[in-house]
C-alpha cells in the first residue's frame, strides 16, 4: 500500500527550524541533542506551525492575510519558504512518522538527568503582541502561542499596574472583536502572527461591551449594565469617539434611546454595538 509519509523536503524544514531556534544558528552544535530536538517535534506533530518570512511576509495585506489564513488551518502547518500557497504538512502521514519518534524517545541514547540540557525548541515561534490600553504606552512583548492567555495577563498586569479585571481581545482586519479567554492560548484562537491587543480594565459590576464603527474597527469599553445608552455615548466621546449629537449607536438592527439602560436592553457582557456617525 502506497503510504503518502511526509516529504524529505518538509523533514528538512522542520529540522532547520529545530537547528534556528535550538542553537540560535550556531554552526557548532550537539548532534545527539539536535535528533532528540527534532523527535520530540514530530512526536506532537499536530502543534507544529511554522513558515519563514524571508521571501515573504505581512507587509502586502493580501499576502499577510492569506497567511494568516494558512496559519489557522489544522496542524502540522509547515510553509515553504519560498512559496505560502505550498503547506508541506498537508495530506501526509505524520501519524506513522510520530509513533516511530515516540521509540526513537524511549531509547537510552535519547534521555538525559537533567531536562535543562539540550535544545528547547517549541512547535511554533513566540508571536509579537503588540499591547494596547487607554491612557497607557503601547508595548509589546513575545509571547508563546501555546501559553495560556492567564499567563500573559499576568505580565500586563505587571507592566501596567491595572489592578482591576484585565479583559483582552482582538480583532481580526473584517471580523468582530472577540475576548480571549484565561485557560485558552493565542494558538487557540490560531494566533501565530503578530498581533495587536486590546486591554480593558473592569471593576465590579462593571461589564464590557464593544462597539464597532463603520469602518469596522472595534474597541471595547467598560461601563456598568445600569448606566444608560447617553452615559455609553459619553464614554465614546471621551476615549475619542464623535460627539454625543453625533452618534448613532445599534443592537442586532434596534436603534438605542439616550435613556435605556444595557441591562433593560438585555446587552451582555462582550457584545457587539454598531456606532454611526450623523452625517
């Protein structure tokens, strides 16, 4: 029977990808810690994501976002250096080839007594998240796309001081914002690319609502369920937003009157509102 097993070419990338991460491209490495490397790589084959961006990257929006599209399929993803359109981990066999790496990990020849030597290679490059919260400094930091999100609230929190409940969320360029939530992982949401991330601070019984303008840009808010649709207007307009007059603002197709309130309105934590602007 003819097994389609992965390509020498995609066991090439993988193994250079290894060679980048584990010894920072040095040209004198440990040979027995390298295989171990790349055997406990195909081993959790399914978590590899990675593609290079010499010959290509995010800079054309076209070409970034069909990236960014390849990047979100399931693993292992593994693009051609020279082509995006080429994913060496498609229609393969790796179950076969990570049954013969579980072995290859059992020998003697492959353990160690002190699991800090060797090559720390993870399945997929640190993404740049680029951090954004009102009234702060952006600034980024990198992040593992197979950490969870809780640990890298726990560096914001540090960096920015918030004391309050940090809600983050993203949005993708035609999308709505979505939260991230603690127990999940940048990889989760298929987050392997930089990124840029909101940060809003709550405090009790504040909730957060977004709300998206014409233009389909989103940012989230922090307003307390029985403040009204005016007291939301005046938020926006202090973060930046139109003026009061001038906006518009919508839930699923209903116009919202200054005087109701979110909660008799029955809007929820991280839902969606549309803002227009008068012309």
């Amino acid at each position: 029977q003819n097994t389609a097993l992965p390509s020498k070419y995609a066991l090439e990338l993988l193994t250079i990808y290894a060679w980048e991460m584990g010894t920072d491209q040095q040209e004198n490495f440990n040979m027995d810690e390298g295989f171990v490397a790349v055997m406990t790589l195909l081993r959790d084959y399914e978590e590899i994501c990675i593609y290079w961006t010499k010959y290509y990257d995010f800079q054309s929006e076209i070409v970034g976002n069909f990236i960014k599209q390849q990047l979100k399929k399931t693993g292992p993803i593994i693009l051609d250096p020279a082509d995006p359109t080429n994913n060496l981990g498609e229609g393969r066999r790796w179950d076969l080839v990570a049954q013969e790496a579980v072995n290859c990990l059992r020998q003697p020849c492959c353990r160690t007594d002190d699991p800090s030597q060797g090559w720390h290679v993870q399945q997929a490059r640190d993404v740049q998240v680029t951090v954004k919260q009102t009234g702060k400094e952006n600034w980024t930091l990198s992040v593992n796309p197979y950490s969870p999100i809780w640990k890298m609230k726990a560096e914001i929190k540090k960096r920015n001081c918030n004391t309050g409940n940090q809600r983050l969320s993203y949005q993708e360029p035609g999308g709505d914002r979505q939260l991230l939530r603690n127990k999940h992982t940048l990889a989760s949401y298929g987050i392997f690319s930089k990124v840029n991330i909101r940060v809003l601070e709550t405090f009790f019984p504040e909730i957060q609502v977004f709300v998206k303008d014409s233009h389909g840009q989103s940012k989230p808010y922090a307003i307390d369920p029985d403040d009204t649709i005016l007291d939301l207007k005046e938020i926006i307009m202090e973060a930046g937003g139109p003026a009061v007059e001038d906006q518009i603002l919508k839930f699923q197709g209903r116009t919202l009157r200054n005087h109701e309130s979110l909660d008799d309105l029955e809007i929820e934590d991280s839902d969606t509102i549309m803002l227009i602007r008068r012309s």
